[in-house]
C-alpha cells in the first residue's frame, strides 16, 4: 500500500525535524510506503492561506504521481475538494477506479457557518463537488446522514457506501475514573468554527470550579478568541493545553472522568458522528454531549452519558451537574460506550469491511 501526502505542518504550519519541505520524500514503514511531496505549509487559519495550502499539495502530488507506481485503487479525501479533484487526474494516469471519502460535506458545511459566502465561489465549489461524485467508482461515508444525503444527488446515486468510523481500541485502557472532587472533564480536538467551544467554557464558568476542572486540548480556528476569554474572565478552573500529539490523547482520558463533545447547531451536523466521541467511548470515558442528531442518537441508544442542546451552556453545565452528583453512572455510562464501541467501530471491523469494498471493486475492472 502507498500513501501520498505532505510533509507534515497541522495545525501551526511548521515543518519541524526530521521533515522539512522538499520536492519529494519516500519513507517506508513495514509493507507502508509514504510519499510526501513539497506545500505550502500554513496554520490553521485564514481561508485563502488554507486554500492555497490545499492547492500546493495539489499541485505538488500531480506533479510526483510517477513516485507511487501502478495502482489498483486510487483513495481520496474530501474536503478538502482540490485534493478530491486531483485524484480524479491520478485515478485517470494510473487507470485506476476512484473511492472518495466523504468525511464531510463541502462546501455546504462552510455555508453553514458563514465560512464561504460569495455567491460565485459556492456555485463554483459546488460544481466541482458534483464533478468528484460523477468521476468516482465508488464513494464512501462514515455516517447514515450523509450516506442519505450524498444518495439523493443524481451525481453520485447508487455508488454510497457507508463505511463507519472507527477507533483503534487497544490504545485506550478503560480502567474506570474515581472522581473525586470537581469533574475532570476534557475537551481533545479541534477548536474549530463546527465545535464552538465558547460554549462549553461558558458551560464551566456557570458550573464554577467546586463542580468542574476542565481540560482543553488542541488547536484551531478559535482557540486565540477562546484562550483570550478565558484569561479574561479568569476562569482559573479551565485549561488550554495547546496542540497535542494523538499519542499522548490516551494518557490524557486515563485522567479524565468525562469526555466532552461539541457540535454546532447547524443542519449539516445533524448527520455527524466525530471520531473524538468514539475515541472517548473506547477509553471508557462518560460522555456529555452537546450536538443534536446522529451523535446524541449514538450516546442515548447506547447508553454512554448525556446529552445536551447544541449551544446551550446552560443545559451543559447542568449536565456536568448530573454526573459529578452521581459517580456510580459516570463509571457505568463509561462500560457501556467502550463495549459499544468494541462491537461496532473496532479498526479491525471497519478495515474488513474496507477490504471487501476495494476487493470488488477491483474484481469488477
């Protein structure tokens, strides 16, 4: 298997040793082979810089397409829509059907939150979108919302797959919390325009810091406007780490006792299901939720914590109330989402059923 991609920069847009940004480099990990290829390195930041970063990658990749070879299957991602586009051309040289991976939609969700707003470059976005569809073999996605939302567009009917997140869980040791004093609860993602975390600190500031130690990590859009408010309002209670390495997230929920996930209320996150809830669920963790949809459908079916409104501190907080009143259901809302996750997202499980998908596809070329 090759994987193409850059030199790596998320979230600050520095390259740092050993990498550092070059035409190309191929690095090897066991039968893994990785090409990376030059960017346009940027932070996380700024809508044109992001757009220019993915056309870099764009560019550079088509520009390398001869490193990586024959292929049977071309895989790609979307968004973002440019690197979507580009292995549309790979597929083609490498006479190879195209998967795209659809983990969200775009452009609608940056219409939804007021990220994309000229008229002309949504209608042109849009036509791409539709373009990708067209030109794909197959196209996938994690969540029932969009499997029925991509389903009902001519361009891509009939060939959505829907392939569900998934979660390594033997990297996360579900030994249960024992609180004791304020909840340690921790927010690990993006701190992004679809999360809206000025929700939850002013959830924590109304629960106030005999209820609530809260513990934020990672980087984003909003996190100088969030550590500014925090400062501010001298919510000494409430952490921000910074951006941390994936590797050390597992550490981070052992000294947890609830995990929080935020969504905008927005219709587009109605179909969402992000990857940091289930990574919660498999270290054992409560969760208090705060998102509408698929998300809160997952953690009341299967019995994993609460949920709340979207952007509704108030409701938060008071879910932040319930549990640290209540350590017994802490521990058992803890159980229930590491067995669901065990028998429903599993690496092992999802990658199977990746197999099977690829597996026909090529027997039907």
């Amino acid at each position: 298997m090759t994987v193409h991609t850059g030199f790596p920069h998320y979230p600050d847009g520095e390259i740092r040793a050993p990498y550092r940004n070059r035409p190309y480099e191929i690095e090897h990990d066991g039968d893994l082979r990785i090409i990376r290829t030059a960017v346009y390195p940027v932070a996380n930041r700024g809508f044109a810089k992001r757009i220019a970063n993915h056309l870099s990658f764009c560019a550079s990749a088509l520009a390398g397409v001869g490193l990586s070879g024959k292929q049977d299957v071309v895989i790609v991602e979307s968004p973002p829509l440019f690197t979507a586009a580009a292995g549309i051309a790979v597929a083609a040289i490498k006479r190879a059907p195209l998967v795209v991976n659809v983990a969200d939609r775009w452009p609608a969700s940056a219409v939804e939150l007021g990220a994309l707003t000229n008229p002309r470059a949504i209608a042109l976005a849009e036509s791409l979108e539709r373009l990708i569809y067209r030109r794909s073999a197959a196209i996938t996605v994690p969540t029932d919302g969009l499997l029925r939302g991509l389903d009902a567009l001519p361009s891509a009917n009939g060939r959505v797959h829907r392939l569900g997140p998934s979660v390594d869980v033997e990297l996360f040791d579900p030994e249960p919390p024992r609180p004791s004093g304020p909840l340690r609860v921790l927010y690990a993602g993006t701190i992004g325009m679809a999360q809206g975390l000025d929700t939850l600190v002013e959830a924590a500031r109304l629960a106030g810091p005999q209820q609530v130690a809260l513990t934020i990590a990672g980087d984003g859009h909003d996190a100088p406007a969030l550590a500014a408010r925090i400062k501010r309002d001298r919510l000494d209670h409430v952490q921000m780490l910074g951006s941390v390495a994936h590797a050390k997230i597992p550490a981070l929920y052992a000294e947890t006792d609830v995990a929080v996930v935020l969504l905008r209320d927005r219709p587009i996150f109605e179909g969402a299901l992000p990857t940091k809830l289930l990574e919660a669920m498999a270290a054992g963790r409560a969760i208090a939720l705060s998102a509408h949809g698929e998300s809160a459908d997952l953690v009341h079916e299967v019995g994993a914590g609460l949920a709340a409104p979207p952007e509704d501190p108030a409701a938060l907080a008071a879910v932040f109330a319930r549990l640290r009143e209540d350590p017994a259901s802490v521990a058992k809302f803890g159980r229930a989402g590491r067995a669901a996750t065990l028998a429903r997202f599993s690496r092992a499980l999802v990658t199977e059923q990746w197999q099977e998908l690829l597996d026909d596809l090529v027997a039907r070329r």
